[in-house]
C-alpha cells in the first residue's frame, strides 16, 4: 500500500503561504511521478543517502526542509529542480524574515501570499511542469512579502549551508559520509560555475565586439599568415573559432590565432609528405590531418601533441578527411579509390572500405545529422552512403564534367554543394539526388573547395584561377565581385564558426584572413 505522503493543503489564505504552496506542488509532483511509496525513492535515490522516513517528513513538508534533501526527493521524482528551489527559497525568506505568512502587509498586498494580478512577466515560477490535474496549465504568482535585498541573500546563502548540513551529517559508515561531503562539494560547484558561466558568456560577447572593430579595419584583402614553406592545401577552424588549422606542402600542420594572425605553438610535425585535409573535430578536443604519405594523425590541439598512432590503410595519398557530427567515427578517402571509416578513439578502420568511385576520391563530408556521407569522386560522380552499414544511399549524382575536388553539406543539410575540374560550381538535393539550379559558373580553372556560410544562405567557392567567389544558395546567383590576394590558386575556404571572417590557403604559401564586412556581401548572407 502507497503511503500518502502529503495532506490535503489549506484554503485561503493560509492555502497561498509560500510553506503551503511547497507542500502542494510537492504533492502534486509525487501524484505526477505514480504514487511510488516512501521505501521505493529511498531505493532510487540511493542505498544510505536518505531514509524513508525523512523522505515522508519531506514530502509532507510541516516545516521547511533542507535543500539538500529536498533536492534529492525533487531529482527521484523526476521534478523541475530550479522551480522547486525558488519556491523552497520563498518559504525559507519568510521563515527567517518573520514575515507574517498570512494577512496583509504594510503596502497592502496579502504578505507572503500570491499575487493574482501580476503580469506574466512578474510570476516567477510557472507550474506546466507537473501540473495538478490532467489539463491544468498556468502560473504560480510571484510571492509578495515585506522583505529586502539582503533578505534574498540570505535565502541564497541558505541554499549552500543547508546543503552542507543535510548532507555532511555522519550517516552510517565513513564512505557514507565521503559521498555526502562530495555531493555537498558538487552542489557549491555547480552554484559557482553557474556564476563564472554568465561572466564568461559577458566576456565573450564584448570579445566579439571588439575584434568586430578590429577586422573592420583590416585591409579589404585581409591579413597574410605567412610561416609554411609550401602550398597550403587546407585550412579549418575550430569550433569556438579560437584557433585556425592549415596544412601544407612542407608535411606540417600549424595552428594560428585567428583574431590576431599569429602563430600558435610550434608546427604539427609528424606527416612524411604533404598534408592535404585538416579538420577539428566537433567538440574541439581532436584535431586530424591527412597525409600523401598514406596516413591520417590525431594531435590534441592545445597542447600540438599527437594523439595515438597513425591511421594506416590506404593505398596512396589521403586527401580527404572529415569527423562525423557526433565525434564517433573519422571518414577518409583518396588516391586509391576508397572512403574508409575509423574509430578516432582507437585508431581501427570500422567495417569494410566503401567501394564505387572508379578512380579516386578527392572528397568526403558528413551530412549535419550524421546519417549519410557524401564523396566527391575523379569519375565525375558524387555518391552518398550510410556510414552505419557503408551501404549506398540513393543515386549517384552526375552531372560535372570531370573530377570532383569539394563536396560539403550545407548546415541544415538540405543542401550538398560540389566543385570540379570543370570549373562549376553545383547544388544537389541529397534526398532525392537530383540537382536544384543549373551549373554555377565563373571560375576560369578547377574549383578546389566549396563552404557554406553559418547560416547556409552563402555559398563560397575557391578555384586554380586564384578567386574566391560568392554564390546565393537558394537562387545560385553570383554575389558581388570575386576576392583575390593571393598570387596562386586557391585550394581551400573555409568560414569562422560566426561567420565574422572567412579563411584561405593557397599555392603562395599562405593563408589569408578576411572580415566578412569586405566581402562586398550582404550581411544577411553570412548570418
């Protein structure tokens, strides 16, 4: 038999005190989560953490119980943690202020009672959460008493010590107490880098604003990052666009600060020939780069050290690699024809290479979501796979005129753009393999490299003809004028994670920095 945790709240007056609102929503939580009897949390929660009967005392809420274990009790029932302890807060504030719990207050308005005329912006909890009957929606007034700012410091200051005090009480063994303390420790943390999170995210935004001010008076053709001795053949962000990666000719791999040109740490040196691909892997902690001399290396981006062994596998010159979306595997392909799949945490190929292409593949990406993989190859043709069971998904995709150098999905992966050796430019729609616009056209040579902007509505291409050009996704209009500024042909382009500036690398040996502001494009298009 469950044991009924909660008598039935007051009315009135006295139903409205900010105890009586934390015992009601309390019962209606546990109605919510099934009626699960005292013992049956104390089991969930854990071994030893709580007992039954403090778990009863809590539920049934005659005074106002400590956070920590009214913490516990809300997380168990599958509860709104941050509404229950501003209700919890509420009821502290009044216990220690000595404000009447019912009545009316000197400014007229019932003491600790609620509000029923507040705006919607003035109800501070709302109650859609778990509400009290199967179609029951609304809000939970704001709780109204005499109390000042110090006062709400106070109930912020209890928050910790009464955590600390429920939950540091030696219990049954030493581990036991260990655990408590550690979870005591969790909670200040989570109070603390809840603080610096806001602080950071303050910091951050007036960084960006900053360095706005700054790439607006770069020069039109950007700046020149100069240190590879060698062609760049790919340059990649990471992504909080703190750093940018470039690989080159000279078999290295440099990382730069993207705000201000300069280098950071020294080359990524590993590769026994050049290096053709780099990309970061979503979550930042992973950087890889892909080799003519057959292999793929791993370096922690931070610190410039390799990460495990090389990936060993193909027959000739990796160039093309790319991480999935969610981090788990790593996709490569090139001079031998096939795209393998690897697991980046072990460094062992996953599965059977996929096989389709004849000839070689020069590029691969995932789409978004993870679910299908693109590969752009020298037989003109752009396949798609699924990268769980390397089957083909749908048709091949025809329609250039020559080799496939770029392919890459837009953010939204509706959209899959491809460059070639025929110096167009198109878009697909991989759902129904079939091409959306005609051919876009105004390169003069080979497009090596295709991005889209942040927001997808901006396409950018970067050719042998040492231009970089700007396309409108959705009609495939060229955009203002192509950039130059480089002295070769451009192999790579890619855009910062905010879209504020785009990077290049080229044959000169160099890698440039633009601001999307001198792009000549309207800013609707970067986004």
């Amino acid at each position: 038999m469950v044991e009924p945790a909660v008598p039935a709240a007051g009315s009135g007056a006295d139903a409205d005190d900010p105890l009586n609102v934390l015992r009601r929503e309390l019962g209606a939580l546990h109605l919510h989560a099934g009626n699960p009897s005292l013992r049956r949390i104390a089991n969930k929660i854990g071994a030893g953490v709580i007992s039954h009967t403090t778990i009863g005392a809590v539920l049934r809420c005659s005074k106002v119980p400590g956070w920590g274990q009214l913490e516990l009790v809300v997380e168990c029932l599958g509860g709104d943690v941050e509404m229950f302890r501003g209700w919890w807060k509420a009821a502290v504030v009044v216990g220690r202020t000595g404000a009447p719990a019912t009545g009316t207050g000197t400014d007229g308005i019932s003491a600790g009672g609620l509000v029923d005329d507040l705006p919607v912006e003035g109800r501070a909890f709302p109650t859609t959460a778990f509400p009290t009957s199967v179609d029951g929606t609304g809000w939970i007034p704001a709780v109204a008493s005499p109390v000042d700012e110090q006062a709400l410091a106070d109930a912020d200051r209890l928050d910790l010590i009464s955590a600390q005090e429920t939950r540091t009480h030696p219990r049954r063994d030493g581990t036991q107490q260990e655990a408590d303390q550690l979870r005591a420790s969790v909670m200040e943390l989570r109070l603390q880098n809840s603080a610096l999170r806001a602080e950071v995210e303050n910091r951050e935004r007036r960084i960006g604003q900053l360095l706005e001010v700054v790439h607006e008076h770069w020069p039109v053709d950007g700046i020149c990052l100069t240190g590879h001795g060698g062609a760049v053949w790919s340059v990649a962000f990471s992504p909080d666009g703190q750093l940018l990666a470039s690989g080159s000719d000279d078999g290295t791999v440099r990382l730069w600060d993207p705000a201000t040109g300069a280098p950071t740490g020294r080359p990524l040196i590993g590769h026994d020939d050049e290096v053709g691909s780099v990309v970061f892997s979503r979550d930042g902690r992973l950087l890889a780069s892909a080799g003519f001399d057959g292999s793929m290396r791993l370096w922690n981006p931070t610190t410039g050290a390799p990460v495990g062994r090389p990936l060993v596998g193909h027959d000739g010159a990796v160039w093309s690699v790319v991480f999935s979306p969610d981090g788990q595997q790593l996709a490569s392909a090139g001079y031998d024809g096939s795209v393998r799949l690897w697991d980046p945490a072990t460094g062992a190929q996953v599965g059977q290479p996929l096989i389709g292409h004849h000839g070689a593949v020069g590029s691969v990406g995932f789409s978004p979501d993870g679910r299908l993989l693109a590969s752009g190859g020298f037989d003109g043709k752009v396949r798609l796979w699924d990268p769980v069971t390397g089957s083909p998904a749908g048709r091949p995709l025809i329609g250039h005129d020559g080799a496939v150098r770029s392919v890459v999905f837009s953010p939204n992966g509706r959209l899959l753009a491809s460059g070639g050796f025929d110096g167009k430019v198109r878009l697909w729609m991989p759902d129904t393999s079939t091409a959306i616009t005609r051919p876009l056209i105004g390169h003069h040579y080979t497009v090596m490299s295709v991005v889209f902007s942040p927001n997808g509505r901006l396409l950018a291409s970067g050719g042998l003809d040492s231009r970089v050009r700007f396309w409108d996704s959705g009609s495939g209009a060229q955009l203002a004028q192509p950039v130059s500024g480089h002295s070769g042909p451009v192999r790579s382009v890619v855009f910062s994670p905010d879209g504020r500036l785009l990077a290049s690398g080229s044959d000169d040996q160099s890698v440039r920095l633009r601001s999307a502001r001198h792009l000549g494009v309207e800013p609707r298009f970067i986004g």
